[in-house]
C-alpha cells in the first residue's frame, strides 16, 4: 500500500519538473515561454498573446529589467525565446560567451536618445560636464556615436559598431565619461548632465523621447530589435506564429499608435 502514495507523489514531481521547462503544453494549447523587458516590448508581446492563443499557442513572458539575463537563459534552455535586443548586441554576447544565438525576427527600431534634466540642448552642455553612457559594447558605441554625428565629439570611425572611448579623436568639451548598466541610467538622469539611454529604459522612466531628447536617432537606425532564440527554434511551428503575429498589421497599428516616433516598426 506505501507503494502507491509513493508513486503518486513522484507523477507530481515529475509533472511540476516538466511545467518549469521552456516548452510544453499550457493550460491554453502549447505554451511558448518569451523573456522580454517590459517596455515596449512586453507592452508588444499583450497584443499578440490573444492572437496566438486563437491559433493553440500559450505565449508566456517573463519580464527583465536587465540585458543579460534574457540571453542567458535562451542559451541554457530555461525560456525558448527573447524579445528585447539589436543585432550588434547579441554579436558582443555571443562573442563574448561563446553561444550561438541568432535572430529569427526584426520587429521594431528605438531611437536611442541623449537625455539632460539641467540643460535644454547640447550646446548648452558646459564644459567638463558628467556623461554616462552604457557600458555594454553594443550601446556603449551606439551611445558615443550618437554624440558623434551631433557634433559633441569626433570618433575615430563612426561607422565602427563597436567604437570605444579609446576612440575618440576630439572632444571639444572635455566631456567626462562615465560608463553605467544600462538599466540604471535613467535613475542617475538627475544626479548627471547627460545621460545617453535606450528607449526602452526611457520610455519605463516615463520619458519621451519626442519631446525630451536633446538628440535622438533618426528613423534609419540599422539598430532594429530582434525576436531571438537559439537555432533549433528557427523552424518551431510555434516560434514561426509569434513571427507572423509580431509582424503583422495589429501590431504596427498598437505601436504607431501606443508610441508614435519613439517606437517605429521595421516591418
């Protein structure tokens, strides 16, 4: 009789190990797990979950307030896709961690924006003023590129994705650079001169990039975000209707008109 009690508590573990798993069946058809930051991209992700759930796909995301985690569990197998990064952004994380993520989707561009609560414009940024810039490669360069063709300071090669600090031939202003998660640099907007931050974290700060932008993008940013995942999930049935779903009319329609030019669909 000790048996059967036995069994059954090793049937629910079992069942409970497999729910922590990146794929499987949901309570609402075949449940997709997605790792996305919460604006705009899981603002993004709400339109398209009832979308999916008509066709037997249970999309569930889980929100991150940072850049680094999302990959790293795509990579480990705990979430099946992500959904919040540009392509130079994941060519530095895989470099730098040897995996072999790769994009499955363009979805929407962010102009990236250099931001001031003491000063209305760059030009009356003084000089020596405090700049913080994030220190991931990817917007680290995209940050000091920006400030390049607003003629703050002069890079070596300005169509170096990868630029540095090491790579700036003049700054004319004798800018002190700081380098911040990126997460963390709206938090410091008031404590700085200039803050250069992504969109995403602006938006989440209740800023708009607009209108409070000393300097913004252009909308031919090459700085598109991607659906990720790792390659086995390129021909996922479920993962190719997230695809169709994320690029389809519902969603341009909610982004143009959820973000206006702050957020610019690139499909």
């Amino acid at each position: 009789m000790a048996l059967l009690p036995r069994l059954a508590t090793a049937a629910l573990l079992l069942s409970a190990l497999a729910a922590c798993g990146g794929s499987g069946s949901g309570a609402n058809g075949e449940r997709l797990t997605i790792a996305a930051t919460a604006v705009p991209h899981a603002e993004i992700l709400d339109v398209v979950k009832p979308l999916l759930a008509e066709q037997g796909v249970d999309l569930q995301v889980r929100i991150f307030n940072d850049y680094v985690q999302p990959n790293d569990q795509v990579a480990q197998g705990q979430i099946d896709v992500n959904y919040f990064q540009t392509e130079p952004y994941l060519d530095a994380y895989n470099r730098d961690r040897g995996t072999d993520l790769t994009t499955l989707a363009g979805v929407h561009i962010e102009p990236f924006g250099a931001y001031s609560r003491r000063y209305a414009s760059l030009d009356a940024v003084p000089d020596g003023a405090d700049v913080v810039i994030p220190n991931d490669p990817s917007n680290n360069s995209r940050a000091l590129i920006l400030l390049h063709k607003s003629g703050v300071i002069t890079l070596r090669d300005p169509s170096d994705a990868m630029a540095t600090l090491r790579d700036i031939t003049a700054n004319p202003k004798n800018l002190k650079f700081r380098e911040l998660d990126a997460a963390m640099l709206p938090r410091v907007l008031d404590q700085v001169d200039l803050a250069l931050i992504n969109t995403n974290y602006a938006l989440d700060a209740g800023l708009d990039p607009g209108k409070d932008a000393l300097a913004i993008e252009g909308q031919d940013s090459p700085y598109v975000n991607f659906l990720v995942g790792r390659p086995d999930k390129q021909n996922d049935p479920r993962v190719q209707k997230l695809i169709t779903a994320l690029t389809g009319e519902e969603v341009r329609a909610f982004i143009q008109t959820k973000y206006g030019d702050a957020v610019i669909p690139a499909f």
